[in-house]
C-alpha cells in the first residue's frame, strides 16, 4: 500500500501539476503534503516505531560495501548517508552517479523519513524502478527498522557525535596489497573494454544493466574479484571477471574510472 502511493507520487507528472514551479520554496509543503499521505495510510502509520541502533550498526556491514556514514564520511559507489533523514532523494550535488530515476524521484518530492527509507530498502527497484542501487533488498522489516534507527543518529544532530568515525568500508573480498596496488594501465583497459560494451554502456546509463563508469577504483577492483572469487553470484560476470588477470582488472577501472 505504501509502495503504490509513493509509486504514484514519483511516477505522475500529471497528478501534481505545479510540482515543478517553485520547487525550492515550496520544498517544506510537499515534503509535509508528502509525509501527510504516508500517514494517513493505517499501514503506515504502524511502521513509525524506529529500531534497534546498536544492531543496525552490525547490518549496516550490507551497505558499507557502496556507503559510508559518520563524521568525515564520503561518497563511494553510493553517496554518504549522513543527515539522510529529511533529505531530498538524488539530491547530494557532489555524487555525480545518481541515476535519472532517483533525481526525478527527488524533484518531485520523495524526501527520506522512516517510511520512504522502509520502502527502498525492502526493495529498491519497487520505489524507484531504474535505481542504480544494485541491491536486492532486506525482506526482514525489523532488520529494516535497525538500519535506519542506526541510520538516524547521523541524522538529528551531527555535531553531537564527534567522535563517531565513519564506518569503514568492507570489501567484499579482502584483497592482498600488492593487488590493490597495481597500476591499472588506461589504454590497455580501453582495448579490454570492447567485450564489456556489448552489454555495459560508456554513458553511464544503466538500462537494466549495472553503469560501470566514474567509479573509485578500489571499489571496481574488488567488485570484479568478488565475482572472480564467486562471492557474487552473476554466472555471466563470474565467467568475465574469471578470464581477466589482475593486472587486467586494474586497468579495466582505470579506463573506466575516468568515463562520466
Ligand atoms: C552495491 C552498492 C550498494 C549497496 C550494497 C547499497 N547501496 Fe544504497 N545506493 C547505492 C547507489 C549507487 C545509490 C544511488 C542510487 C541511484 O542514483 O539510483 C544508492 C542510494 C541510496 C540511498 C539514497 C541516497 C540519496 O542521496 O538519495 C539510500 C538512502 C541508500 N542507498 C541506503 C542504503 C542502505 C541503508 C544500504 C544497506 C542496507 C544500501 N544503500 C546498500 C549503492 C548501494
Ligand atoms: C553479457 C553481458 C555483460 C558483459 C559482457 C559484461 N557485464 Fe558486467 N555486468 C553484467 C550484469 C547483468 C551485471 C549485474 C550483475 C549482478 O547483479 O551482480 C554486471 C555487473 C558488473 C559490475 C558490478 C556493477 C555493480 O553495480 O555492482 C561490474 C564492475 C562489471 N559488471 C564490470 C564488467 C566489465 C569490466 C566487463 C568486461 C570485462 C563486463 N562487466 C562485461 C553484464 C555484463
């Protein structure tokens, strides 16, 4: 029920005509307008009671792979999610690979509380179809409610948890030094990068499938060998990534790594 309401919220230009027109100044009215239907729904309404922190700390391990959170945390592959909560979707003007769906999203009016943040997270793709966020969901609602009580302290009042350091990325897969060390060589990945165009796109767009381009290096090198090493479970990208050599990888996410 929640799902189709936002559906229909961020999917119809026509439903809300003066969306657009003074988006800025009206923001705090449809962001209540918005908050206001959820709550009239009796379904949402039973989902405010906010979870526990201490284990959404522990599940925040599923996202620290592509986000970070806490002071001096930065984009990655998915945009830090400090003072998540009240923000507009798509809206961080420094994370350069939003996709056009999540922005639209934001545009005309998805803000993130505890309902909207329910709903992505129980399945990204049923809130917002061509998200880039290559995530199955977590079908537990309870786990849900912890991450985003975990969630919420970077929220209210930042500067009252100092001392609080930004969860560390966990790789996938731990790689030895000498492996993230390597120099990825641009041209060569340009040539390799001719079999990964018949299905990725240079343009970023993600039709279905995953964009590749403008990512942190680091963070396509392991991505690749999660595949190699099997704990991603793509047959087709096990199969591609098992062919390439490391020195390979490497430059395949420099060659990438550059495109927008
Ligand atoms: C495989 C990488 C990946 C994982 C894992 C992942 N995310 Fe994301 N996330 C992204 C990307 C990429 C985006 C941007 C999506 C878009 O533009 O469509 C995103 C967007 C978001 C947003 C919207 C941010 C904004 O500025 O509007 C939230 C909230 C979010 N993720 C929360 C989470 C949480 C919580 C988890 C763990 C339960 C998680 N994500 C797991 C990659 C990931
Ligand atoms: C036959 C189509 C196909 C080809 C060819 C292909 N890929 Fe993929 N790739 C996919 C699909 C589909 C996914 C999403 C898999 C998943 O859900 O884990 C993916 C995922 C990825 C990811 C992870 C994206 C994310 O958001 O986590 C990377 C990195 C990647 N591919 C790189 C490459 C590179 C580099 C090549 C060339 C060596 C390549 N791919 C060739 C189809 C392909």
């Amino acid at each position: 029920m929640v799902l189709k309401v936002i559906d229909l919220f961020t999917n119809s230009h026509n439903m809300f005509p003066r969306i657009n027109n003074d988006l800025e100044q009206d923001l705090p009215k449809y962001k209540a307008f918005f908050v206001g239907i959820l709550l009239s729904l009796p379904l949402a309404a039973a989902s405010e009671e906010l979870g526990n922190a201490e284990k959404g700390q522990e599940n925040f391990g599923k996202c620290a792979s592509c986000h970070q959170i806490g002071k001096g945390a930065t984009h990655r592959v998915g945009p830090h999610l400090n003072k998540i909560f009240g923000r507009r979707a798509g809206s961080e003007e420094d994370f350069k690979r939003y996709s056009k769906g999540l922005k639209r999203a934001g545009q005309e009016g998805l803000f993130w509380d505890f309902d909207t943040l329910d709903a992505f997270l129980e399945n990204p793709k049923s809130l917002v179809s061509d998200t880039r966020m290559s995530f199955s969901g977590i079908k537990d609602p309870s786990d849900r409610a912890d991450i985003i009580a975990y969630m919420r302290i970077f929220s209210d009042d930042p500067s009252n948890i100092p001392e609080a350091a930004p969860t560390a990325i966990a790789p996938e897969v731990s790689l030895s030094a000498e492996t993230l060390a390597i120099v990825g060589d641009r041209d060569y990945g340009e040539y390799l990068s001719s079999e990964c165009l018949t299905c990725h796109q240079t343009n970023g767009s993600d039709q279905g499938i995953p964009a590749i381009t403008g990512w942190p290096e680091p963070d396509f090198v392991v991505a690749m060998h999660a595949y190699k090493e099997k704990v991603r479970n793509h047959p087709v990208m096990q199969m591609m990534a098992g062919r390439l050599s490391d020195e390979e990888i490497a430059a395949l996410a420099a060659y990438f790594g550059e495109l927008q």
